[in-house]
C-alpha cells in the first residue's frame, strides 16, 4: 500500500489575496439637534430604518438595536414604526394580527422607558413586564424620535398624540387640511400639545424624467398593488385611503380585477390624476420646487422615494443632488 497522499495534496491551500486595510469609519460629527426633528435645521440629514413591524418584534427587541444605531449615527437615528397588516403578518409570518394600533401604543412606552434606562415595570393590555430589569448599555441619546406610519383613523390620531413623526404613504397635499389633519388634531388635543410638536414627514415617490408618460407608467403597478391587492376586500388600509380621497368608484373597481388576477386591467384604471395626486415626476427642477412646496400644506420633512428611468446608480445620485434644498 502507498504513502497515503499529504493534506496539501488533497486540500492545496486557498491562494490569499494581496493584504488590504479597510478604511476607517468616517467620523459623523454629533447631532446638533437633539430635540424634536421638526425643530431641527432643514438640512439636517438623519436615518432611520424604512419600518419595523411591531407585530413581529416585541419592544425590547426594538430599543436594543435602536440604541446601537443611535450610537453609530452619533445621534441621527430616527425609529419608524408601524402594525403591516392581515395579510403580511398572519399570511407570511404565521402571527395572529390583532389590536395593532394599541400594540404600537404600548410598545411606544416601553422603548422609550427601554432607552431612559428606567427599571422596567409595565403593565398594558398587551405587555406585562414586573422584574424591572433595566438596560445595561448607555445610549448617546436618553429619547430616540419615534416616527409612525399609520393609516386607519385611530392610527392617525395616536401619531397626532405620541409620536414624534408621522410617515404617511400615498399622502395627498389637496387632501391634508379636510381629509387628513383633523385626525392628527384630535390626537394632538387629547394629549393636550400642539400639533407643531409632531413632523410630518410623508413618503413621497419622486421619478425624475423629461418623459411624464413613461414616468406615470412606472408608478401604476405599485399604487394597482397596494390599492387592489395589499389586503382583502374586506380589509385594505390603502384602498380605504383613496375611497377618502374621493376615489370610492375607482379603488373598487382596482380591487375588484386585481384580487380576480387582472392585473394589467388593474393597472390601466390608474388615472393620470390618480399618480398625480400622490407622485412627484417631471424634471429634476419641477422635483425640487413642488417638494419645496409641500412646506405650505404643512408637511415638515419629505421621505424621498427616488427613481431615474433604468434606476441608473450615477443617474439616481446626480438626481439627488438635483433634489437638494437650495
């Protein structure tokens, strides 16, 4: 029997690549604006995660890595919350959803009690905490902005009550003053502040293009989707929005042949006037000057949704820039 072959020969070794040193962090300077975002300079740029679905995370499970990314951000981080929904949370994740808007309520209390680093000792519909632990680490900040995005009525009203930010979707500003703001003053009221201590800060689609067609085009698959099929008939947050708006026939009849998987057909009841309502296209000068805009309805901060034709990397940024406040 022969020599039994090295471990080189069966495992040669993995060529290395040349030695390379990873560039240091940059240094983000400290926040200048510790208080309310809507007080904070309009330049200011801030982070915060697109949502986190307080269905699917339970509070401290929230306040621990938004305590980290607080400190990463040396003091920009901005929490967005909201519920998802039926079909997202008990159809994917296997979650019964229930009580959403008072889920949110409680887990509001709890991460900010998490984050003064106060002994927690809760007792809610939902959460009953007795032990009073209390968290290890030192956050940068002792309150962190929470921001959430609701839709229904009592979720509007919790937002004009507790939050910091509100992050609507879809927003319409010909529809703020009669169809949207009084839910967020009668939350306001209840908490006995005024609704200048919330920011509003809508999501707002922005396609830069010299081709509104082609841009108008690009924004129907997604409201079709959420208007026609994020949900049941029974229940679809976003299609109750657009019957607010004044658009009862047209959110059926989506809905009717989006849920019958017709999609196309769908899509093609998305007027102009629709994608006009709640989307910002046209060159990137227009952009700019009807986000500016939004200011006098009363919107605070804009949550820019961004795209080029061909989503380009170059192109999107040279938008962005185009976009900056002047």
């Amino acid at each position: 029997m022969g020599a039994l072959p090295t471990k080189e020969a069966v495992y040669p070794p993995t060529p290395q690549p040349a030695s390379f040193t990873a560039p240091p962090l940059p240094v983000l300077p400290p926040s200048p604006c510790p208080g309310p975002p809507a007080a904070c300079p309009p330049r200011l740029t801030r982070t915060r995660p697109a949502l986190v679905h307080v269905s699917l995370r339970l509070p401290a499970l929230i306040s621990q890595p938004a305590g980290s990314l607080a400190l990463l951000s040396n003091g920009r981080f901005l929490l967005g919350l909201g519920t998802s929904g039926h079909q997202v949370v008990e159809g994917w994740h296997g979650v019964k959803f229930e009580r959403g808007v008072r889920r949110i309520r409680e887990t509001m209390e709890i991460v900010r009690m998490v984050l003064q680093r106060e002994r927690l000792v809760y007792t809610g519909e939902i959460f009953e905490l007795s032990m009073g632990l209390k968290l290890i680490t030192h956050p940068i900040r002792d309150t962190i902005p929470i921001y959430l995005a609701t839709l229904t009525p009592t979720g509007v009203a919790l937002a004009g009550e507790l939050a910091d930010g509100w992050l609507p979707v879809f927003f319409s500003p010909a529809h703020y003053d009669e169809v949207i703001r009084p839910g967020l003053e009668k939350g306001a009221e209840k908490a006995g502040r005024p609704l200048s201590d919330l920011s509003v800060c809508p999501i707002v689609p922005v396609v830069v293009t010299d081709d509104r067609k082609a841009g108008r085009d690009s924004s129907r698959a997604h409201l079709a989707l959420y208007i026609g099929g994020m949900g049941s008939r029974e229940k679809n947050y976003y299609n109750q929005l657009w019957c607010s708006y004044g658009y009862e026939e047209e959110a059926r009849r989506i809905q009717d042949l989006y849920l019958d998987r017709k999609k196309d057909e769908a899509m093609a009841m998305i007027t102009d006037e629709m994608v006009d309502l709640t989307t910002i296209i046209g060159p990137a000068e227009e952009c700019r000057e009807r986000l500016e805009a939004l200011a006098k309805v009363g919107v605070d901060e804009v949550s820019v949704a961004l795209s080029v034709p061909g989503n380009d990397p170059m192109e999107t940024l040279a938008a962005l820039q185009a976009l900056a406040p002047r």
